[in-house]
C-alpha cells in the first residue's frame, strides 16, 4: 500500500450558481441522497475513511469469520446460501448459526434518508424517464430489490444529469466477493456527445460472436443494446469516492438485466482529464519507448477505457454447476474481480482490433491502442496485486513481457510494444481468460494467479524510477451554489 502523501489531492468544483431555483433544488437532493451513501458505505467498512487507501468492507462478515468457515456453513446449510451469499446482505453469528440481515434493515436510516431525498429529486426532475428512475430507485433501496429500477436507469434519456446511486460493486468484499457497496456518482450529462458513441452499438452482437470461448449447451446469451453516458463528474460519495477513482464503469452488475436490457457505460471525462494531466503523463514519459511517447494521446486512451467497458458486457456470465446456472462470480468468489478485470483489457482492446480491420475505426489508432494498452498496465499495476485491476495489469505485463510482445531496454528503462506480437499474445491470453470465466474454474484462476501474479523485476525497478508519481488523485468536490 502506498503512504497516503502519494494521493494527490484535486479539487473538482462545479459552478450552479447561474442555474435556475429549481434546478438547484434537484441538484440539491441528489447530493443530499449522496451524503446518505456515504454514511451507509461507512458503515459497511466500519471504520474511518481516513484510513482508508483502497476500501475494505470489515463490517459486512463477522470479524472472526474465515472463507473456510464459511464455505462449510455453507455446505451444512443449502437453504441458507442464497440468504448469506445475496448481494444485499450482511451475516452475523446468532448462536451457532449465521444468519442474513438484509441491507435496508442494516442501515435503515441511511437508506430512508436516501429514499426521501430521492423522491424528492423525482418531483423536480425535468426528464420524464429520470423521475421515473428516482422513484423507483427509492423504493428499491427500502427493499433491496433493484431488478426494476437498474432497468429504468438503463432506460433514461434525454436528462442532463446522471445519477448512478445504490449498492453495486463488490471489489471491497474481500472475503467472498459478493457483497455491493454502497455509492453515489451525480454527474452532468454531455447529451450529444454521448449519443455519439451509441453508434458502436450495432457491433456488440458481432463482437460477441467473435470471441473464441466455449458456450453452454442451448447458449441463447446475445449482447445486448449498451447506452452510453459521457458525463462531468460532479459529486461523488461511497464507494467510488474512496481507492482509485473510476474513470468509466460499466453498471448494473446484475447479470438478469444485462442478459434482458444490456448495460449502460458511464464515462466521466473531467477525471480521465485530469488524470492523464496530472500522474499519466509524468508516468509514462520517462518509461514509454521515445519514438512511441508520441501515440500516446487522450482520444486513444478513451477509446481504450471505451472498449474495455463495452467488453465488460461480453464474454461469459453464466456457468453451468449441477444442472442449475450460477453467476461467473459466484463461482470464482473473491478471485472473480481481478479475472474480470483482466477480461475486460483483453477483450476491449480485441474487440477494437476488429473494427479496425473492418475500417470502423480509423487505421492509424492501431499502434495508439496499443501504446495505450502498455501505458495502461504500467499504471495500474502501481495500485498493486491485491487490488483487481492491479492484479490484472501485472499477470498481462508477465504474459506479453514473456512472449516479446512488450520489450524492455536495460539502458534508457524504456518499454516498447511489438505490434503484431502484442496483437497475437493478446488474443492467446484472452482465450485462458474467456475458457476460465465460461468455466468458473476457481482453482485454476489460482493456478494463473500463481503463475502470474507477481511483478516482474523490470517492472519493479521502472515502478521504483517513478514512484514520486502520485498513484491517483485524491478529489474533494466544491459545487459553488450561490
Ligand atoms: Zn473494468
């Protein structure tokens, strides 16, 4: 874990003072609604955030509780399991036993305090569809159940604000890698830019086709429609507030609604900005080969975190186990994140590689992807291996380093990408990865972890050379009111 002076502290203000009475009201209330996912959130880690580097949810499990403890429980207790392995609950000892508690018992007062400010923000909402969503939104964090309103989020349109507010990833549940943290994103919505990048929509049934992995038996899974948001980040609380700060995601997790409506890819520009200014750059410039530095650009780089998020959406979601279907990270537990993680490089940067040989995408952004997919390795892997994106990057940079696709001068410290070589290890690399997920083989994701996941030593010594380079930004958010 790096020392917190390595967080490099950013402030992030957004200007409401010219906008209408009303307006403000609304904006108001989503950030009101905010503040009670954070309190929400805290609790589930349970302790300070001032500690707190990359979030780690202590409060979710008993503390004494072990994954080989529980997975006996668990065998003991078939009828149990879906109740203590929900997303949308806490387990606590009562006796002997373990029993579920679901979240909106748990944290009660946040979640109704959530849920007012919510139906408050629906009232003055100007967008039919987003009133829609914020009502419903309210209702499902009472209850937990978020199957109808992850729909209606899906389907919002033509609002100038996103609000993406809930329990959703589960890369802090340590334990099990189940459990949702609660957050809050509010963002400003860059409508025509956005409906820009629907056009890549058309491609996902064809792209799906195209990945190499085995599918079940009577496989009917088609890529659906992905609806796209590029928005302006303008608060943030919980979960994506705390560790590394999120560039894009690609919600909701919940594979019935991805299977049904597809997904819905949010790309926050001002933090991709603001990152590549200020820890990319002074990264990559002293470890990037000099005659590639100059196919290292920002529209590459979006490009690269576009299609990693759309590849979020493909590949495997189901495995088969005894006749019935599980999710694939219900089968890979805790080793489930950083497998996605690594997926989503693989299969985005394959994915453009198609429609860049179908002339889609512009020729020349080969060598930028490429570039981009380097320099992407080299700076998450500093979030390090117990991180998914960390652990993810590092087991790429072994494999391509391994293969010659990536090469590394002694001399100048520089690393270089071999263009076709990197095209080929990445498609072999990315079928281990595809045949692990349709799987859900748990033991051997270990056995590639094992083989790995440990950082080579070039690396390390670049990582070294580099590490007065922030590892992130540290936002504090200001909206300037009056
Ligand atoms: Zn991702």
């Amino acid at each position: 874990m790096s020392p917190p002076e390595l967080w490099l502290p950013v402030e992030i203000n957004f200007d409401a003072r010219g906008l209408p009475q009303r307006e403000k009201r609304f904006l108001r209330a989503l950030i009101e609604a905010s503040d009670a996912m954070e309190e929400a959130f805290l609790r589930q880690m349970g302790r300070s955030p001032r500690n707190v580097g990359q979030p780690i949810a202590e409060a979710l499990y008993p503390p004494d509780l072990t994954r080989a403890e529980f997975e006996a429980y668990l065998e003991r207790h078939p009828d149990q399991r879906e109740a203590l392995l929900s997303p949308y609950t806490v387990v606590r000892r009562r006796g002997d036993d373990l029993i579920a508690v679901p979240y909106h018992e748990e944290y009660r007062p946040q979640v109704e305090r959530a849920a007012r400010a919510l139906r408050a923000a629906a009232e003055l909402a100007a967008s039919p569809s987003l009133q829609k969503y914020l009502a419903g939104r309210a209702e499902a964090l009472l209850g937990d159940d978020y199957y109808q309103s992850d729909v209606d989020w899906i389907n919002v349109v033509d609002s100038a604000y996103e609000i993406i507010i809930g329990p959703y990833e589960v890369y802090f549940d340590r334990l099990m890698g189940v459990k949702t943290a609660y957050m809050s994103v509010v963002g400003r919505v860059d409508v025509e830019e956005s409906w820009k990048l629907a056009a890549y929509s058309q491609y996902l049934p064809q792209l799906e086709e195209s990945l190499p992995y085995p599918r079940p038996q009577g496989h009917t899974d088609r890529a659906k429609a992905n609806a796209f948001a590029i928005v302006r980040d303008l608060y943030r609380a919980g979960d994506i507030r705390y560790g590394f700060q999120a560039i894009a995601n690609n919600l909701p997790n919940d594979p019935r609604v991805i299977s049904e409506y597809g997904s819905k890819k949010t790309f926050f520009m001002n933090m991709m900005e603001v990152k590549l200014q200020r820890i990319v750059r002074p990264l990559v410039e002293p470890l990037l080969d000099q005659d590639q530095l100059p196919h290292f650009n920002l529209e590459a780089d979006f490009m690269r975190v576009l299609f990693h998020e759309i590849a979020h959406a493909l590949g495997p979601r189901w495995v088969a186990r005894d006749g019935q279907r599980i999710s694939v990270n219900e089968a890979l537990k805790e080793r489930y994140s950083a497998l996605e993680e690594g997926k989503a490089d693989l299969v985005g940067f394959y994915s453009a590689h198609q429609l860049i040989r179908q002339g889609v995408i512009p020729a020349q952004r080969e060598l930028e992807l490429q570039v981009a997919h380097l320099t992407a390795r080299l700076r998450t892997i500093r979030h390090g291996v117990e991180q998914a994106h960390g652990l993810a990057s590092v087991i790429q940079l072994n494999h391509h380093l391994h293969n010659g696709a990536i090469g590394y001068d002694p001399d100048s410290g520089r690393f270089r990408v071999d263009g076709p070589g990197l095209n080929d290890s990445i498609r072999e690399l990315m079928e281990r990865f595809l045949a692990l997920e349709a799987l859900g083989d748990y033991e051997e994701v270990g056995r590639l972890y094992a083989e790995y996941g440990r950082p080579p030593d070039v690396v390390r010594a670049a990582l070294e050379r580099t590490a007065h380079v922030p590892v992130d930004v540290r936002p504090t958010y200001r909206i300037l009111w009056e």
